[in-house]
C-alpha cells in the first residue's frame, strides 16, 4: 500500500480538538491533586505543541484513563440534494467549514454576495453571524392585469413581492464554522447553493 495508508493509530496528526481534550485532562487531574501546578504548565505546554496522538498519549499515559481514544477518521457529510421544483420554493442547505465564523463570513462576502447580486440580490443586512439578501420582483399576474385592464392595471404594476436568502455562520463545536443557508428562491439559485457542498 502507499504511504498514506500506513499511517495509523498513534502516528495520526493530532487535532486542536484533541490538544485541548488532553489540557483539559491535565487540569482535571491537578485538581485532583494527581500534578503539581508545575507539571501541569509544563505537560499542558508540550501538549499544545504535540503533533501525533503518540505524543498528546505519553502526556497522559501515568494518569487514570490513559492515552486519548484514537479517532476514526470523520466522514464527509453529504452534499444537499436541490430539492428541484419549478419557480420560486422554500430551502435550507447546511455546510461544515473548516474555518472560523468570521474568515467564513469574509469569503462570503467576496463570492456569495457577488454571485447573488448578479441574480438580483441585494445585501440588506449584514449582523456579527448572519448576511441577509432581498430579491423584489413584480409577479407575473400584474402584467396580465395591466394588460387586460389598462387602467387599473396600472396600479398593479406597483405590486413588488420579496424573496429573501439568510445565510447564518454558526460557530461549530470542532472549532469550524457550520453554514446554514435558508430562503426562497429560483432553481437556479437553490441548485447553485446546493454546488457549494458538492
């Protein structure tokens, strides 16, 4: 086999997860009086630098519990389906990132809110975890009253209905971000949301 499938067990990069699952382990046990303070600064400062879960486990192996468990490698979530449906429907599409709240909300704000606005968007608000985009469009009924009933019709080419798209950034408990996206809005909108994922 290659090299990549030869790596196991305590060879495995550790996580950051896992740095402070071993830290908080450490504290736990100088409470209990089983490490000095000392000890507890110096382990918890090699176990922020450990690499492999070998390393994190010799910090932990004199303590009750031993070693961390080693984790089975996560698996990838699945990608959201487009529910399909012609016109304008409901949706909500969830996403796991890798990254923090904030660098996630920067990166929408250069591709999502961009892409958005060429399909009508408009940003109407924007909050610490959540971007808010308004389309307004004038229904199709309106045009066939203006047509068949000048008059009148005229008025009802005033008639704006609104859909909105919320895409909120959940903070995750790994850590990453966890990307809700909910609304109302096109196929064409909601199948290139559901890409994201793909």
């Amino acid at each position: 086999m290659g090299e990549r499938n030869s790596v196991r067990g305590p060879d495995l990069l550790a996580s950051d997860a896992e740095r402070e699952r071993a830290v908080g382990r450490l504290r736990r046990a100088a409470a209990e009086g089983r490490l000095t303070l000392e000890e507890l600064d110096e382990r918890s400062e090699r176990a922020y630098a450990a690499r492999t879960h070998a390393q994190l486990g010799a910090l932990l192996a004199d303590l009750p519990g031993g070693a961390l468990p080693v984790a089975a490698p996560p698996r990838p979530p699945a990608a959201p389906v487009d529910p399909g449906g012609i016109g304008r429907q409901p949706f909500t599409y969830v996403f796991p990132l890798d990254v923090e709240p904030g660098t996630a909300m920067e990166a929408a704000l250069r591709t999502i809110a961009p892409a958005l606005a060429r399909d009508g968007y408009e940003l109407v608000a924007r909050a610490e975890r959540r971007l808010e985009f308004d389309y307004s469009f004038r229904p199709r009924w309106t045009l066939a009253v203006a047509v068949l009933v000048p008059i009148p019709g005229v008025v009802a080419l005033t008639v704006k209905e609104q859909d909105r798209v919320t895409v909120d950034f959940e903070p995750a408990p790994d850590g990453g971000t966890r990307l809700v996206v909910n609304g109302r809005a096109s196929r064409r909108v909601r199948r290139a949301f559901a890409q994201l994922g793909g």
